[in-house]
C-alpha cells in the first residue's frame, strides 16, 4: 500500500476496486487480466475457472486479500545475500514496473531486467525470451570474495526461551529436585522442537535457543512447549524473530539471534512474544496475535512492534484443545 516512504505503493481507492473484485470472486475478470494472451482461449478459461473456483471461496479470497494488502515486508529485502534477478513483463498491466525495480533497488547487486510479454507467467507468452534471459544470469553468476564470506548466512526463524524465575524456583526446591526438573525440560524440548521440524542449537542453561525453517512451525512449537512445560509446573516466557544468522560451527549468531532473545526478555511469564517480522510471515494462518506496542530492544536501532501469540486453533483441533 501507498505510504510516505513508499510512494508508489497500491492507492486506497485501487486498493478498494481490488477487494470488490476479490469479493466478487470474478475469475474471468481476472483471467483476462492474468492471461492476456489467451483471452480468447475458451478451453484454458473454462479450465482456470473450474481451477480457481476450487481453490477458494470468494469470502476466503477477500479475507486473504486484504490481509496481502496490510502485510509489508520491505524491510526484509536487504536481507538477502544471493545473486538475484528481478524481471518484469513490459506488458503486464497489473503492476507497473517501478514495483519490480524497486525490489531490485533494495537487494544488494540485484539485477532487473524487462521481458516480453503481458502475461502473469512464462507459461504461454514469450517463454523462450524469458528462459533464455533466466540462463544468461545463471551462467554469468560469478561469487565475489564478499559472497563467498557468506556462505555460512542463512534466513531461519530464531526460536528463544527462558524459564520464569529460574533462580527463584531452584532455591525453593533444592539443587537435587532442580536438576531433575531442567532435565526433564530439557526432554520435553528437545523432543518438540524436533517433532515441529527445528533444530536445538544450543541451551542457555535455563532455556534454548533453537532454529525453524518456518515461522510457522516456530510459533506451533513454541505454543505446544509453553502450554505443556506450565503443566509441568516450569512456565517459560518465549521470543521469535525470523531473519539472517550466522552460522558459527555448530552455534549461531548475527543481528537475528540478538533481536530474538530482546524480544523473548520483553515477554511477560507465559507469554510468547514475536517480531513483526514473524506475524507478516504467516498473514492468513490459523495464528492470531494482540499487539503489544513499539518497544526499544536493547542494542537494535529504532523501536520495534511486538505481539503476543493470543489463542489459536490449528485445522482440524477444537475448540478445547486450542493452545495458549
């Protein structure tokens, strides 16, 4: 969407028309505006019909709409580190072209390149244009020195917990029963993190810090283990934040392990915390959030918007069995 800083963003007005055309769920408006180049190709419309009617209903397509509209993640393109090309249809009315140049703008050595055609994909118009383009950057990708320095980056959902008043809980039972209850946590993490597809990096003694591919199976596992380690009488508070790493032998640091574990200190006992970052991430999940307000996280610029993980159903879960 349009905003000071982004001038060229969709304009409240176009943003209006598009959601009346979501709700509508006029696929063949949308066809023709995707396809150009087959418009008047009734076997492939009746088929996209069939397809995209399949695929949504119309109020779920509004609701995924308008959450695509507030969802904003510029700020994640300096983030990426990797030869890229960025091409844009000089025909494709939808979206101008300035949009695409403006994600190459912002990802460091980029390249932007205009093709033929006006369809949304490569599939029917000027494919062998498009793929010849698509080769010749493959070939001519060459690893600076700088590159190669960052082999060892990568983009992962940073996972930190933290058991409430630790201190406090291993006085009031005593070394012997401590021990017992931090290897049972340690246990009980473990095996969830490893069951929601993430990986322990290591423990802070009182808590982990663990890596996900996604933000969503962070979160699902940050959920699973906060409501059943406050069973377990060992409430813990918990942070996520996805962005780049650095991969340190078998450890792992960088600005997004450090944002994590500032977010995870903001967190109230039983909360779970996260960036913006990981909310946009997930738009139109089963996950629901509750803003918490801009917070200075100490040794990152500027304030930052958190939210907490409010309750949530997972597809196919009741009501009941609904995790905190």
């Amino acid at each position: 969407m349009q905003a000071d800083d982004y001038p060229i963003g969709m304009r409240g007005e176009d943003a209006a028309q598009w959601l009346e055309l979501m709700a509508a769920w006029d696929t063949e408006t949308m066809l023709k505006m995707a396809f150009p180049s087959r418009q008047d190709d009734e076997r492939l419309l009746q088929f996209m019909r069939m397809t995209l009617r399949a695929a949504s209903t119309p109020d779920a397509m509004l609701a995924y709409s308008r959450e695509m509209l507030r969802t904003d993640v510029r700020d994640l393109l300096p983030l990426i580190h990797v030869p890229t090309l960025v091409m844009h249809r000089r025909g494709y009315r939808v979206q101008p072209a300035e949009l695409s140049r403006y994600v190459a703008d912002h990802i460091e050595g980029s390249r932007f390149v205009e093709v033929p055609g006006g369809d949304a994909d490569i599939v029917f118009d000027a494919t062998d244009e498009c793929i010849q383009v698509i080769r010749d950057f493959v070939a001519e990708i060459e690893p600076t020195s700088q590159e190669r320095a960052r082999v060892d980056r990568f983009m992962a959902t940073v996972l930190v917990t933290d058991i409430v008043s630790s201190t406090t809980r291993a006085q009031e039972l005593g070394d012997a029963e401590w021990v017992a209850m931090l290897q049972m946590h340690d246990d009980l993490t473990r095996d969830m993190v490893r069951d929601h597809g993430g990986r322990i990096v290591k423990s802070t003694g009182d808590g982990v810090l663990a890596i996900f591919d996604g933000p969503g199976r962070g979160l699902l596992c940050a959920s699973v283990l906060s409501r059943t380690l406050a069973r377990a009488g060992l409430p813990i508070r918990a942070g996520l934040h996805a962005g780049e790493v650095e991969r340190r032998g078998e450890d792992i640091g960088g600005i997004g392990v450090h944002i994590a574990a500032r977010v995870m200190a903001a967190a109230e006992p039983g909360e779970i915390l996260v960036s913006r970052t990981v909310k946009d991430l997930v738009v139109g999940s089963e996950f629901r959030f509750e803003d918490r307000g801009a917070h200075s996280l100490k040794g990152v610029e500027g304030d930052w918007q958190l939210f907490a993980l409010a309750n949530a159903r997972l597809p196919g879960q009741s009501t009941a069995e609904s995790f905190p």
